[in-house]
C-alpha cells in the first residue's frame, strides 16, 4: 500500500505505512456506528460504516423503523485503498466535525425513499471499554477497541417525501477497530439506555453453553463523571412467541464495588427494531446500491425477514430507579448458537 500525505505524521506503530493494519485477518476492520431515536419512541434510525483494509472495501447502511411497521434498508459499498480516511458510500456519508464531540450524518437521493441530514453532538462522557480478546477454539476471533458515547441531534430524517425534524431527538454513537470474526460469536448483548442525564453502556458476550466471555460497561453522566466499572451483567429475555425480537428484559448490573443497577426493558413499539443480514427477495440493487423496504406489520415479510437476520436492534423503554429512558438493546447470535433463547 503507499506512503500518503497522513504518513508525514508522526504516529506510526508499526514499521509499515498507516493503511497497513497490525493483522492479515480479513475481517480488520475500523468502523463507526449511530443511532437516533424519537423521545417517545415511535422511530429509530441508525446507519454505519466500516473499512476493511486488508480486503481493500468500505461499506455503509442506513436503517429506519417506524412504529407502524414500514422499514427501509439501505447497503453500499466500495473499493477502498488509499483513501480510509474519506467516509463514504454510495449516497452516504459520515464526517467528523469535531474529534469526540460532533458529527454530521448524511444520505443524499437514492431509490429506497430515505434521506436524511443528522447532526450528533456528545451529551455525555464516552465510555471506553476494556480491550475485547476472545479465542476460540485456538483461534483469536475477537482482537479489538471499542467506544460507546450517548448523544443528541439535530437535523432531519426524510421517508417516501415524509420529512420529520430530529431536533431534541437523542441517540448515540460508537467506534470499533480491530479483528472481529462475527460468523464464529456464539452470542452478544450490547446495551445502551439513555436516562435525562446519564447513560449506561455495557456489553456482555457468551459462549454457546453461557460461560461469559467478557463483559464491561458502567454509567457517564453529562456533568463529565463516570460510574464504576460493570462487572457482572444478567438478562432475562421474553420474547414475540416464536420470533427473534424481544419484548421485555430484566437486567441486572454489578460494579466493581458490587453495587447493583436493577433496569428493565420493554418493548413499547415492536416495530422499531432495526435488522441485520436482510437481503431477500424484495430487496433490489441498483448500480452499487442494494435497498429493501418492507413492512414488520405483514407476518409473511417479517418472517423472511427474520430468517435471515443474524443481529437486531431493538429500540426499548427501560426503567431504573424511577428513571424512564430509551435505547438500543443490540441482540446477536450466531457461531454455535445460543440455546438459552432458542428463537435464535
């Protein structure tokens, strides 16, 4: 790969120019990650993006979900050598406007119908979790960074000629680099719940069998503190009957001092949730751009939907300690599988 103008810099860490990467697993990969949601819950929106330097693509989604049950999905990708640090995608792009305060969201014209203009800012202190390695069966399929920061927008969100203003809308935001072989994790639970002025972020993966391969998160505040360090996280999930969304959770943190953070979750709107590895037989392409819109409201859409779908986000009300607040409640499975929840 070439020496370019960022190698004038003086912050290599490895004997190779900066596109080159510390690893030759092919799922490398430095991403960013958002999502914005209504105040009473009635639609999300997330959308990002990822380079994978050693197989030289880039590649970007947007996703909305609306209460009544009308989604909208789009994919882009592209051949991505000497320019990682240009985020684009077919009609999307994300820019950083100011380092760990401010970005700015965009999805110009395109055939599925959704356009929006996002401004997020920082509500919040990010929480930085502790590096994630995990090996399994002699093989490391996790080797990463991660960081989680709550927020809130501006801007708007465009669905077929429909434009709704996001001002006052909160969300919020990670980052991800490294090694990261999602086909081989038996499941994950990542959580974000915003609560007026704080947010609880967390993680936790398991093995198929339940063994915790790793958990951390903890609570930032928007006067700048931060909680103690998670050190346990318990859920129990119901789900819709037979389907992969869920409808209710309890949850239960543990800090290292062992205090205990008791949250629930509930589903208030079933259809806004969010679904990953959905292409099927109502999705299109067009040139570099793959689009599918579809309705969660029509069984027969939604189960092949699901029959696809290795993650979701589900937006969920949560309640603790007399605090009302909305977030994400990101399951995944796949690797061996997760019996606990068998409608995955």
């Amino acid at each position: 790969m070439p020496y370019r103008a960022g190698d004038e810099s003086f912050v290599h860490q490895l004997p190779r120019p900066l596109d080159e990467v510390g690893d030759s697993e092919p799922s490398w990969s430095d991403r960013c990650y958002f999502n914005v949601h209504a105040p009473d819950g009635s639609l999300l929106v997330v959308t990002g993006y990822g380079n994978n330097p050693n197989a030289q693509r880039a590649h970007g989604y947007a996703k909305a979900a609306c209460a009544d049950g009308r989604h909208w999905d789009l994919d882009a990708a592209r051949r991505c050598v000497d320019d990682r640090e240009d985020l684009f995608a077919g009609p999307m792009r994300w820019t950083c406007v100011e380092p760990l305060q401010r970005w700015t969201l965009e999805l110009g014209p395109n055939p599925s119908g959704m356009q929006y203009e996002l401004h997020y800012e920082s509500r919040a202190p990010m929480w930085e979790l502790l590096p994630i390695t995990i090996r399994k069966r002699g093989r490391t399929i996790v080797d990463m960074y991660h960081i989680k920061q709550p927020g809130r927008y501006t801007g708007w969100v465009e669905l077929d000629g429909e434009r709704i203003s996001v001002d006052g809308f909160h969300g919020g935001r990670d980052r991800t680099f490294g090694i990261r072989v999602a086909d081989q994790v038996d499941f994950w639970l990542w959580f974000e719940a915003g609560f007026g002025d704080r947010a609880i972020e967390a993680w936790v993966w398991e093995s198929a069998d339940g063994d915790v391969w790793y958990v951390d998160g903890g609570i930032t505040f928007e006067d700048g503190t931060r909680s103690k360090r998670f050190v346990r996280f318990e859920h129990e999930i119901e789900f819709d009957g037979g389907r992969k969304r869920p409808l209710h959770a309890d949850i239960v943190f543990t800090d290292e001092d062992g205090t205990r953070y008791e949250v629930t979750a509930h589903a208030q709107h079933p259809h806004v949730g969010v679904h990953y590895g959905i292409p099927g037989s109502r999705s299109r392409r067009e040139g570099a751009i793959v689009h599918t819109v579809w309705d969660s409201s029509d069984p027969a859409q939604l189960d092949e939907i699901e029959a696809a779908t290795v993650s979701s986000d589900q937006l969920m009300r949560f309640e603790m300690g007399g605090m009302t607040g909305y977030g994400i409640f990101e399951l995944l499975v796949q690797g061996d599988r997760y019996p606990r929840y068998p409608n995955w």
